[in-house]
C-alpha cells in the first residue's frame, strides 16, 4: 500500500476505537449533532463547556407529566403530532421525554420515530380503545 493509504487507515483505526469507548449518551449526542470530535493536542488545555451544553440540551420545556396530560387531552393523532412538533425539542430531549412516559425506544431511531412511537403508544392506543369499546 501507499503511504497516505496507510496513514489513512491507521487514522481510522484510532478513530473507531475512540467511537467504541464513547458512552450510548456522547454517542447520541454526537450522531444527533449535537457534539462534535475535535482535535486536541496533547498537553492542550481543554475547558469544560461542552458538558455543561450537553448537559442543558436534555431539559425539557415542559415536565413530562404535563406533556402527558396534554396529550391525553387530544383526540387525533394530527393534533399530538403537531403539539410534539410545537415543542421544539433536539433528540436528547425527546429521548428524555420518551424515557419518562415510559415509551421504549432504541438508539438507532431517529427524532420522527421516536415522536412517532410517543404519540402512538400515548394517544393513538388510546383512541383505538374507546373505538373498540365504543365511547367517541
């Protein structure tokens, strides 16, 4: 092989064993953008920052007991879907939200997936029971 072909695969090589060390959460954050890899020499002093921003980004805007009630009092699953939307959360919020109404989901789902199973498993279950027992 060549040496810039060499020197490309032993970069790559570093860079998957940084990826296989990294926890589920950096990993979420880093395919959802909202981490980033950078560069940093060694000795170089690094600040704290990117924590605390990693750290912010998993606040929900509302509690998710409201979010709960909210969606309890919509009848379509249009009307959910939109109030999701209207949140405006990033993916590690909406994770969040999802891990706190008791909504499982998997790390490879994307952001509409996730609003998705939400709405179904908190609104659409519930219309497509008071349709079996007749109450709309």
């Amino acid at each position: 092989m060549t040496e810039p072909v060499d020197r490309t695969y032993d970069m790559l090589q570093r860079v998957g064993e940084f990826l296989k060390k990294l926890s589920q959460e950096q990993y979420d954050a880093l395919v959802a953008g909202e981490a980033r890899l950078e560069v940093v020499l060694k000795g170089a002093r690094v600040s704290g920052g990117g924590v605390k921003k990693a750290a912010a980004s998993a606040v929900l805007p509302l509690p998710a007991d409201q979010v709960a009630a909210d969606l309890r009092n919509l009848d379509d699953r249009q009307s959910a879907t939109r109030y999701l939307d209207d949140l405006k959360l990033n993916k590690s919020q909406l994770v969040l939200l999802a891990k706190e109404l008791n909504v499982k989901i998997t790390t490879k789902q994307n952001m509409t997936q996730i609003r998705d199973l939400i709405v179904a498993q908190k609104v659409g279950s519930r219309l497509t029971t008071d349709a079996i027992l007749g109450r709309r």
